[in-house]
C-alpha cells in the first residue's frame, strides 16, 4: 500500500513537474532576465526612431523547453508606437518597435508573451518598457582648433556616443566648400560610441571658423552642431594661388587678379 501512495506521488509530480515556468532573457539591445509577470526594461529612444529586440530561445530547462515566440499583446498607443511579435521556431526571437517622431517623451509599456514549447513549457506575460526621451544622442570635437599647411590635408576626429537602444544612422556633415571637406555617412549602435575621422583640404590662408552638423537621417533631426576652428598657414607660393582652389567669393573683377596669380604661381 506504501509503495503504490508513493507510485502515485511520483507520477503526479512528473506530470505537473515536466510543465514549468521561466524567466525571459533579453539579449539585445541590452542584457535583461525577468521572472514572469515582471517588467523587462528595453532602455530608451528618441521619438521617431525603432530598435529591435532579440530574446534568446534559451529557458534553461534544456532543449525540449525552449521559448518558441514572442507574441506583443494588445497596442493601447495606436499607430505612434508600433510593435512587431517575432516569427516563431527561430534560432533567436527578434522583435521590433518602431515610435513616430509625434510621440512625446515618457515611459511605455506593452504586454509580451512568451510562449513555450508546447507540454513543455508554459506561455508567459511580461510588461515591456521603454523610455522617450530626447538628447540621447550626443557628439564632441576632441580637438575644435585644425591647423596646418595651406593644400594640405588635415585630419580631425569627431566622437559619437549613442545612449539609444535603437541603431542609428547619422551624417556627419561640415560646412566647408565641397573642394575643402566632404561628410559622411555612418551606422551607430546601440549604446556604443564611434570615433570618426575627418579631414580639410584649406584652399585659402588664414582663420576660419565652420560648424559641423550631426543629423539622423531618418527623422531628420538635428543632433548636435558643433563649432570649430581652421588656420591655415601660406608660403609664398601659396599666397600667390590660393585663389585658384576655391575661394568662396569669384567676381569678374577679380579675374585679371587670378591670371596674374596663376602666372607668378608658375613662376615661383
């Protein structure tokens, strides 16, 4: 009698006990583990922009009781905020949220489920959240003074830091005639820095001052400017033919100027 009591009791738990529960491993943007029914914080964006979010399959109870969606409950935002599920039976679980540049800055929350391997692991409901806040994404000029030879290339170095956990795509883009300076493009990551290198041709001696615009060209928003200063220093034979590299004012009068400049330029 012993004996079957104890049958019984070991076949009960083996019924109840291979249906378990788990914890939600976020894995990017950024590292979070939430037990069910807890909120998984996704970190914060800027209006307008969208960030993916990738759950492992992985619950920890082996590979008969993986996590096989991600299923967004319902939206009670309406079209400002969009949430994509993720497909189902992938190797990792991306999600994805996309924000409208009208949304305004607070704290967002959406039901998630995950969902188990069917008999194997239960369905789980967790809170999303994420923040919109503005300024997430900043730029500094380590060095705001370029200077050196007239014709020459100088090179200076702008550094990005993206707090978002979206990607974004940026232009970086002096205020320079394009036969001086050209910009350029670049992805950054989520919460990562990048340092980008640039460089000035000076065609004309002397101080300037130029700014170099930091847009996301998605939303078309501004991010920074940042302000700066080039010295270019002339040689005699410099001095004589500058004007032919693009400097920025050309009048007629001013052409017997330049062919006179070309011709001493030769000759020096």
């Amino acid at each position: 009698m012993h004996f079957q009591q104890l049958l019984c009791i070991t076949l009960l738990f083996l019924a109840f006990g291979a249906y378990v529960s788990a914890d939600a491993f976020l894995v990017d943007p950024l590292v979070v583990k939430a037990e069910p029914g807890k909120i998984i914080d996704a970190g914060g964006l800027q209006p307008g922009e969208s960030m993916e979010l990738i759950f492992s399959t992985d619950s920890g109870y082996g590979n008969d009781a993986k996590w096989v969606q991600a299923v967004f409950g319902s939206n009670p935002y309406g079209e400002i905020v969009q949430a994509q599920s993720s497909e189902v039976g992938t190797r990792s679980l991306i999600t994805r949220i996309s924000t409208s540049t009208l949304l305004p800055p607070g704290t967002y929350r959406l039901p998630l489920t995950l969902r188990g391997t069917p008999g194997q692991l239960e369905d789980e409901t967790y809170q999303l959240q994420f923040v919109v806040a503005q300024k997430l994404f900043s730029a500094t000029l380590l060095n705001p003074r370029v200077e050196g030879n007239l014709n020459e290339t100088l090179h200076y170095e702008v550094t990005l830091v993206n707090d978002s956990s979206a990607t974004v795509e940026v232009r970086v883009e002096p205020s320079l005639p394009p036969t001086w300076s050209s910009g350029t493009t670049l992805m950054i990551k989520p919460h990562s820095f990048k340092s980008v290198p640039l460089s000035v041709t000076p065609r004309f001696a002397g101080p300037k001052s130029f700014d170099i615009h930091i847009t996301n060209t998605r939303t078309g928003q501004h991010y920074d400017v940042l302000h700066a200063n080039l010295v270019a220093h002339a040689s005699i034979k410099d001095h004589y033919s500058a004007g032919l590299y693009g400097f920025p004012f050309f009048t007629i009068s001013l052409v017997a100027n330049y062919l006179s400049n070309a011709f001493f330029s030769l000759v020096l």
